[in-house]
C-alpha cells in the first residue's frame, strides 16, 4: 500500500508512516510527512490515511492541523481517534508557543479533523505517546513526564503524575484497573512500574525485567 501520494510534493515525498490503529474493518495509519533530513523543522502537516482491512485500498485520508504526529489511538467511549503531534523542533527544542503541537481529536467515520484539543503548552513540553483508560488518558512529556487529561472535557488533569529518575520513557499501558504501567529506564533502578491514574502513586516497581524496559503491551 504506498503511501506517498498522501505525502507533500515538496521535493522530499517522504510519508514517513509510524503508528496506526484498527478500528472494525478500517486501519488509521498516521503519516508523519517528514522531511529527508530529520534534523530539519517538520514542515509539512500529518496525515491520518485509512485503509479498507477486507480489501487493503486506501479509502480517505485527512490533513491533521498538527505536525510530526508520533502517536495514534482510539476510544470506544467517545468512537473519535486521538493523535499526539510532537510539533516543529529547532535544534532539538520544541516551540510549544506555536499551532502545531498538542492532543488532534478526529472522527473516523468521516474523517475529519475537530481540531488540536490540547495545546500542548498546557503540557509544558513536547508530547511522544498517548493511552486511553477508562476515565483518562495520558501522553508522555518531554520523553520522561507522564501526564493526564479527561477525554471529555478535553483538559489537563495533571502536567506532572510522574517524572521519570532516569529522563526516558519510552512507553505505557494502563490495565483494566486503570494502573498505568511505566517502561522505566533509570539505570540505577530499571524496571515496570506501576501508577495509580488518578494520583500518580507509586503502587508498584520498579519490576525487575532483566534489562532496561523498551516496550510493554497487554495480553
């Protein structure tokens, strides 16, 4: 399935696809539309493009308002998709004061965009990942900050539920308790840990994994 003509014809027409998520019979895959040098500003928007999972074409795409999308997900209880766009870096800093970093919210049915939700300067850095619970979500700030917001109210719970010891977190899960299990890379104390969503409490860990965490997923 290429990709390409849903990326900008700017001399680079690079895709760039990273995340997707299925919903019924239909795949959302998030196109970053990055340029060929990655240390160079995302000049370009994202794009959410679908695909039909029965027959693998590509049935409609949206332009996101945001830039440098890195995450994608869904919510059974609102049925809209929620995209992180990591926004336009300089010199490896991001500009939070600008329009293109922040939490998009899309309806997928008729894929349209409503919007960046969430600026996020309300976060106070740049956004990586996104999880959805049963009550909240959560992103990762600047790569080592967990931070939660109500999905219907679309705004900033907590800046701050938990700053990481070791300055990287890679990545997140929130179980059907509503526990949001950390890859924490402190190597001093590695390890799962996990968090009460609603407080940022420590309940757990860090769980001895054997190395440094880089992923976790639910099964």
């Amino acid at each position: 399935i290429d990709l390409t003509p849903y990326a900008a014809d700017d001399g680079d027409r690079l895709a760039r696809a990273t995340q997707m998520v299925g919903v019924g019979t239909k795949l959302y895959v998030l196109v970053q539309d990055l340029p060929t040098n990655l240390l160079d500003p995302a000049n370009q928007p994202g794009k959410i493009v679908a695909v039909d999972m029965t027959t693998d074409e590509v049935v409609g795409f949206v332009t996101l308002d945001g830039r440098n999308p890195s995450d994608i997900t869904y919510s059974p209880v609102t049925q809209k998709i929620y995209v992180v766009n990591a926004g336009v870096f300089v010199n490896f800093v991001t500009d939070v004061n600008d329009a293109f970093g922040g939490i998009e919210v899309v309806e997928p049915e008729v894929l349209q965009t409503e919007g960046i939700a969430i600026d996020d300067a309300d976060f106070g850095n740049y956004l990586m990942n996104i999880v959805i619970g049963e009550d909240r979500a959560y992103t990762i700030v600047n790569g080592e900050t967990i931070a939660s917001f109500d999905i219907d109210a679309l705004v900033v719970e907590s800046a701050n539920l938990y700053t990481s010891p070791g300055t990287f977190l890679p990545e997140m899960a929130v179980d059907d308790d509503g526990r949001v299990l950390l890859t924490e890379r402190d190597v001093n104390d590695a390890g799962i840990v996990a968090l009460d969503g609603s407080n940022g409490n420590i309940i757990a860990g860090p769980l001895d994994v054997g190395a440094l965490p880089a992923a976790l997923s639910l099964y």
